[in-house]
C-alpha cells in the first residue's frame, strides 16, 4: 500500500508537516479539522500519535469518518463535533482520558451477539492480520516503560496504560469493517478495541474517509504508518531552517533555530522562551521561597554557566519580576582524583574563580578530598572568594596537592587509594557523583542553605536516567532526575534547567556571550564504552542529533516512575542516601543472585569462615559468628542500596571506603543489633 498521508485540504489554523504526515495547530483551539489523504478501506486501520499537547485549553482531540470527500473542497465548520457531525454523513467520537470504551446494552441483543459485539478485532497474535496486511501489534502501542516494577519502582505494567489516551506517545486509531448491510466504527487506544462506538454506517453510499480534529490541548498528531513496507515508525528526523522562515512566535522575524522537531524561533522570541521556561519552572514548583539561601554549584561547563547567568540576569534590577532567594556559588576542585588528566588545570580553575568573583555573590572553592574528612571540622566555614587575597585565591585553587592542612592532606591521600582500589571506570564516575553530591549536601547544611541548585539540562538527565537503570539504580531514578531530590532531610536538590536541552544551553550562552571553562573529567580522551555512562551519552546525543523528540521522550517516561519513601533510621542507603532497596523477600531475584554468590565461593564444598582455622566457630558452611576486629564485606553491603553495591563490589579493597562511612556504618549495625537484642522488651506502639 502506498504511504498514508493527509489531505492537503484542511482547517485553517493547521499546518501539514514532513511530507503532509504531520498535522500541526498553529493557533486557537478551532478550525483544526484534517482528513485522512484517501478514503479507508474496510478493515483497514488508520492511526496517529499525539506528539505534542498544549495546555490551557479544555477537551481532547476527535476522531472519526466522514462521507464528506475533502478534494471537494467543501465548506469547513470549526469543529468536528458537534458541527461535522451535524452536517450528517459523519461519526465523530471524542477522545477522553478515561470512558472510552463502548458498551451497548439493547434490550433485543442476546447474549451470543451481544459477545460477538465487544469481541476485539484485533485477536491475542502478536501479529495482526487485516484485509489490508498484516503488522506487528507493538505498533498500536504508545510509549513503553523503560523499566519493570523492581525494587519498589512503580510504573505501569500493562500495555495499554502505560499513557492515558490523552498523553504525549499515545496511539488512536480508527477502522470499520462490514456487518451485513452496513458498517460500524472501531475505536482502538493504545493497542486495545474499545468496541464498536457506530453502528449501521450506510459505508455503500460513498468512501468513508478518516477525519482527526486536532482540537483542546491536542497540538501536534504523526501518522504511524501500519502497511508500508520499509516505512518507520520511529521519531521524526529533524527539520532544516529554511531561508526566509518566519518565527512562529511572532511572525514577523526570520527564524534563527529550530528548537524541536518545527518550533523555529527568531533571536529575541528565543530568549524570551528560555527566561520564561527557567522562570515558570522554579515560580510552579513553589519550593523556593522569598529570601531563601541557595547554594548553586558551579562547575565552569556549559549548563552550569547557563545556569549562572539565568540567575544573575533575574536578580538584576533590570528583571521584570526579580527572583527573591539569595544565591551563593560553590566551585569543586576534583584535581584529587584527575591529576593524570589535567596539564594546564591550574589556569582553568583560575579562570573559574575569576568568573565567580565577577557575579558578584558570595562564592567559594571546595576540595574533593573534603566529603571525607568532614567530621574533623575546620574546613566548611563559609568562605567568599570577593574578600580573599589573590595569594590565597591562588592557592585555593591549584591542582598542587601540598597543603598546610594536615587533615586535607591525609583526606587527599585517602581518596586517591579509595579511586585507585576501583576497578572500572563506570564505578569510579558513580563514586564520584557520590562524593560530589554528599560534599554539596554537607556545605549547605553547616553554612545554612536550604537549596543546592545544580545545572543538570535534559540532555544530562536524559543520559543518567538510562545509565542508572544499566547500573541498577532503578529505584532512584525519579529523585535522580526529577526537579527536587527530597532525599536528605534539611537540604533539597533542585534543578531549575531540566527543562533546557543540550541543544537549548548551547544557543543561549552563544546568543548572550556567556562564558564556559572545559576541565577534563574522567572519561576524557577515552573511547565510547569506556564506561555506561559515557556509552549512554554517545548514544542519547547521537540520536538525538537526527531525531529532536528522543531526550523529551526519555524526560517524560521518567516524569511516570516514582520511589517509595521508607521511614526508619536504617531505611536510607548509607553512601547515597537513597531509599535502601535491597529489603525484600527472600525470593526474590536479588536474593537468589547473592544466593547463587554465596555459593559460587565454596572451596572444596566448605564455605569460607572469618579467615581464621584454628579459631573459627563454624563448619564450613557459612555459619562462623567468630567475632573479627573491624566490620566484614557482608555488613558494609548491609546498609547500601542495590547501585552502591555493585559499586563497592567492583573495588579491589572495600575497607577503602572513607573512615567517616564506615564509623557510620558501625554505628548503624550496632544500632540493629542492639535492637534485635531487646525487641522482646520493647512495648508495641500499636497496643501500648
């Protein structure tokens, strides 16, 4: 079969795009009708997906068949109900986000036709054949869920509510087929027969064509292609600015970019679009309030800068409406842990504090080495940068490890061997994310800020929601990439720029001139699989590249993933803080996996006791109680969640792990013990 396209001959405020197999609303809420390219045969399924929603506006988009032949050319009423429909000749059904599903209830149906009424065209294969061909029912289906409901992850699991029918990703399609003298109307959502919603369509006296108002919050519709061969479904491939464009915000202006798949704008309609998207993300949230400390990490790289300068010009007198926290800046020198990597570090970290100083806010310079010697003090007095000499700004930010802090000293020390007692390369950046976010967490607890702000674009989180996943770490990804991470219980992670993609950041620090330092990190000059998430990054940027849809598409499946919170001391993972998801049933797959581990160490059938013969208490068969001085492999994997130990299982030598953590640890497990022993005693609050 040919390719299934639109019909040129449309409503006024629709534009046909990529081949007239995309309908676009430019404008209002009306005059959207499309019609299907050539009149459906019977059987045959025609089926679009909802691209793009607006929101502002009420009711969804229609659907249906028409005998009103569009190359007609007849008169166009606004909508398609309850106009079209009133016109005659025309079955129109309304999309809704629920009650899409038909039940007819006559009185004269018996129970066999009436079984045969609601039974769904579409059969159980895995193949669907209809008169027209035959395809693959995964094409009926919507966006599907990255990930399964593991380790207290909740997502949707069944196919058809994966999206509402109302959501981005959804598929609608419509057909009908013969019964006896005339025809009915099929309804199919998301790959699931919502029965026949009309009944007796005269389909002899004229061809039935598809009609699709892309009405409501309904913006942009795709035609899936079911019966061509060689024809994708898959996202569509990006669109050139052409020569004279016109920006689609204010019309008068030539386009400069294209945005995402056919938003072109023009310089100025540009700006206004990113100011108010960082603006409108943080003023819906409500979280941040009117004279709050917030502390913004600040790493010199593109989005962070992009970051800075958003907040700086909505401080600035100049700023419409001012944004009213008080920001404070904060640099990490992670020269500790990429002493190899950096030749001329110390001129770039220069320049970093320059452009610190420059904003005008108090700012400051951490060490890396600092998240682990925090409990010896002395080191998170609130510094700024702007009241410092230039000698001791020097010094701050050199990547020469001496120092007159004997403490820092050691700490540097100590985490060198902690990076070098890892193995691979994607456990060493995961350790590092760790350290990086427990030091910005400590800051802002002892000098009072109740915000970190971080520069993470889409594009960043897009790439850390897929590797998370690839390193077990499912059931954080909706705190490690929603706007706020609630996860600590005096200071909130926020990311005002999630919104932004890479693409996005790029245009605005090119058009306002803002300047961004590269400093090497870990996986600087390494081939692509050096680690997942440098594979993951290849391969988000290089899709999205050709295809603009692929970092929005990854954003809103995580915006459905969710975590459970726990409530109980022991209940957060002890390096990261996440919810400790490795407390489940003992048939479970976790369990079976450490099982089989277990096993895996026997030596000749005997299970390895405390390393000790001659005073070991048990038979070989893991039951040793011997007490041994400092904590064992099995209790530090204890208090860590499913990610952190994969992790610590790829280090060398886990007694690397910083002093601080394990003291932690051990107080932990004593605590448990502790309780274990007087449980009996202890009065049941639920009784008392």
């Amino acid at each position: 079969m040919p390719v299934t396209k639109f019909h040129p001959y449309h409503g006024q405020n629709i534009r046909l795009l990529h081949d007239n197999m995309v309908a676009y609303r430019e404008t209002s809420f009306a005059h959207a009708l499309t019609f299907s390219e050539k009149a459906l045969k019977p059987g045959e399924i025609f089926l679009v997906e909802i691209e793009k929603n607006e929101l502002g506006w009420s009711g969804h988009m229609r659907i249906g068949l028409t005998q009103f032949d569009p190359s007609c050319k007849f008169e166009l009423p606004q909508y398609a109900l309850p106009d079209l429909q009133n016109m005659g000749k025309s079955w129109i059904f309304a999309v809704t986000k629920s009650h899409n599903k038909v039940v007819y209830s006559d009185a004269g149906d018996s129970d066999s036709v009436d079984r045969e009424i609601h039974q769904s065209v579409l059969g159980d294969a895995e193949v669907i054949h209809t008169p027209q061909g035959s395809f693959s029912r995964s094409l009926l289906l919507p966006l599907r869920k990255l990930l399964s409901n593991n380790y207290e992850t909740s997502v949707s699991t069944s196919s058809s509510d994966s999206a509402l029918p109302t959501d981005i990703g959804s598929r609608i399609g419509i057909m009908y087929r013969v019964v006896g003298d005339t025809a009915e109307m099929r309804f199919i959502i998301n790959g699931e027969d919502q029965g026949p919603c009309a009944r007796n369509i005269p389909h002899q006296g004229g061809p039935l064509y598809a009609v699709v108002d892309v009405y409501g919050t309904t913006k942009q519709v795709r035609i899936i292609q079911l019966y061509c061969e060689g024809e994708s479904d898959g996202p569509l491939q990006k669109e050139k600015v052409s020569p004279g464009r016109k920006c689609m915000k204010c019309r008068t202006e030539n386009a400069i970019l294209i945005i995402r798949v056919n938003d072109a704008f023009c310089k100025a309609c540009f700006m206004v679009y990113v100011t108010h998207k960082f603006r409108a993300t943080i003023g819906k949230s409500k979280l941040v309030r009117d004279g709050e400390k917030v502390l913004v990490a600040y790493s010199g790289g593109p989005s962070s800068s992009c970051l800075l300068h958003l907040i700086t010009e909505g401080l600035s007198e100049r700023a419409h409406k001012k944004l009213r926290f008080k920001p404070g800046i904060i640099f990490i020198d992670e020269s500790a842990v990429l002493d190899n990597l950096i030749e001329d570090g110390g001129t770039a970290k220069d320049r970093i504090a320059e452009l610190m100083v420059d904003v005008g806010y108090p700012c400051q310079t951490r060490r890396l080495e600092e998240a682990i010697c925090l409990d010896q003090g002395g080191h998170l007095s609130e510094a700024d940068l702007s009241s410092l000499t230039e000698s001791y700004q020097a010094s701050v930010c050199t990547s020469d490890p001496a120092s007159p802090d004997d403490n820092l000293n050691k700490a540097r020390v100590e985490i060198k061997a902690l990076f070098s007692s890892i193995k691979s390369l994607t456990a060493r950046e995961d350790m590092l994310n760790k350290l990086r976010q427990r030091l910005l967490m400590e800051v802002a607890h002892v000098q009072g800020y109740s915000k970190v702000m971080t520069g993470h674009c889409g594009t960043r989180l897009a790439v850390n929601l897929l590797s998370n996943i690839s390193q077990g770490r499912g059931a954080h990804v909706a705190m490690d990439t929603a706007f706020s991470d609630t996860r600590y219980s005096d200071v909130m992670f926020v990311r005002p720029i999630r919104d932004f993609s890479s693409k996005e950041v790029a245009m605005y620090n090119s058009l306002h001139g803002v300047e961004s330092v590269f400093l090497p990190t870990l996986t600087t000059k390494t081939h692509e699989g050096s680690s997942i998430e440098h594979l993951t990054e290849a391969f988000v940027t290089g899709l999205q590249t050709d295809y603009p849809s692929t970092v929005s598409n990854i954003m809103r499946t995580g915006e459905k993933l969710s975590t459970e919170k726990r409530d109980g001391e022991n209940s957060n993972c002890a390096l990261c803080q996440g919810p400790l998801d490795t407390d489940v049933g003992a048939s479970s797959a976790l369990n079976a996996v450490e099982f089989s581990s277990l096993i895996s160490k026997k030596k000749n059938g005997r299970v390895d006791g405390c390393g000790d013969s001659a005073t070991c208490c048990g038979e070989g068969d893991g039951s040793c109680h011997t007490q041994s001085e400092g904590l064992k492999k099995d209790e530090v994997m204890s208090v860590l969640c499913y990610g952190c130990r994969m992790t610590t299982k790829d280090m060398a030598d886990p007694t690397a792990l910083p002093e601080k953590l394990f003291r932690q640890i051990s107080y932990r497990i004593r605590r448990s013990k502790m309780k274990e022993d007087i449980q009996d005693f202890l009065l049941d609050p639920e009784n008392s």
